[in-house]
C-alpha cells in the first residue's frame, strides 16, 4: 500500500469558503459572489464529493495564500442565484469525516430556496454523513430528522465530525443576488 496522498492530483489540504454578490447582471453577481469568498482570480474546475484521506482542513487565510491568480483550483460548489425580491437563497457545502482518517469522506453541495442558513447547512451535512454512512454500511431511517441520525452516527464510531460552510441571503430590489459555498483543493 502506498503513503497517503502520494498519487498526483489527490489534495492533502482543503479550505471553507463562502460569498454573496449582488448586481443587476447575473453573472456579475456570481463575480461578487466569488469575490466575497476569496475565490474570484482563480479557474474553478468543480469536482465531485468525495474528501480524500488525509486531507487536512486549513483555514481560508491559511488556504489562499497557497493559491496564485490565474491558476486551476479544483472544487466543490454549491451556488443559488434569483432576482425575485424578499426571496431566501441559500447554497452549503456539507462534510462528513470519517473516523478513520485513512478512509474517504464525503462534501455535499445544496442549493436552496426558502431555508435559513441553518436549515440549509444542516441539510448539507445530513446529505454527507447519509452518503458515507451508507459506504460504511450504517443502517438508518432516511426519514429521521438530522439530529436522531447525527447521534447514531456518532454513537456508532465511523463518522467522528460533521460540518459545514453556509451562505443565504434575501433577494433585494436592485437585481440578481447569488450565494456561493465552496471546498478548494490544495495541493
């Protein structure tokens, strides 16, 4: 078996990130979106949810100063966008960790309208810890609220954490506002 994170292009760290932009362009909203979140002078390459063993969470400080303008940063994203004013946006990133660092995890994205941040980011982590829970053959209800799950979870001794990054924000009067949760890669 090789070490860990020797094979190319398996990050060894990650950071959270999060942003809301508002213009009357939509595409110019997501640019401000990604601004406020740190992430705009980058090229974005959006992958898929699983978070790779060993890979250690840095903070977003930490994470950008690993990064240059121009580059390719691989991540995952949840984003929500509307211009219907008084409307809740919400986009998350949920992550779920397993116990034994050696195994994958899993990030999730969610994107929603009408759910608090709160409401949002427990759904994120409820879809993260359900996707590793059942590659770790947990059995569980799909029906029991997060709280019942996240217990017999924990309890059981396979997912040791579960958390999340969040942003939602109320659709004003002055065009399209977009919310924008991220995972970047570093390699």
């Amino acid at each position: 078996m090789s070490e860990p994170n020797t094979f190319p292009f398996v990050p060894k760290r990650l950071f959270f990130t999060k942003g809301v932009g508002v213009h009357k362009d939509e595409l110019r909203a997501f640019e401000l979106a990604l601004r406020e979140a740190g992430i705009e002078k980058y090229n974005l390459v959006h992958v898929s949810s699983i978070l790779p063993p060993h890979c250690k969470i840095v903070s977003r400080a930490e994470g950008l100063k690993s990064l240059q303008p121009g580059q390719m940063a691989f991540c995952v994203m949840a984003r929500c966008s509307n211009n219907e004013p008084r409307r809740l946006v919400s986009a998350s990133i949920g992550c779920a960790i397993p116990a034994e660092r050696s195994n994958y995890g899993y990030l999730s994205e969610h994107h929603a309208f009408g759910q608090t941040e709160r409401q949002a980011g427990d759904h994120a982590e409820d879809l993260a810890a359900s996707m590793l829970a059942s590659t770790l053959g947990i059995e569980f209800d799909d029906n029991l609220a997060w709280n019942e799950k996240e217990q017999l979870w924990k309890i059981s001794g396979v997912i040791v954490r579960t958390r999340n990054v969040t942003q939602s924000a109320v659709v004003g009067r002055r065009g399209d506002t977009v919310v924008v949760a991220a995972t970047v890669f570093l390699f």
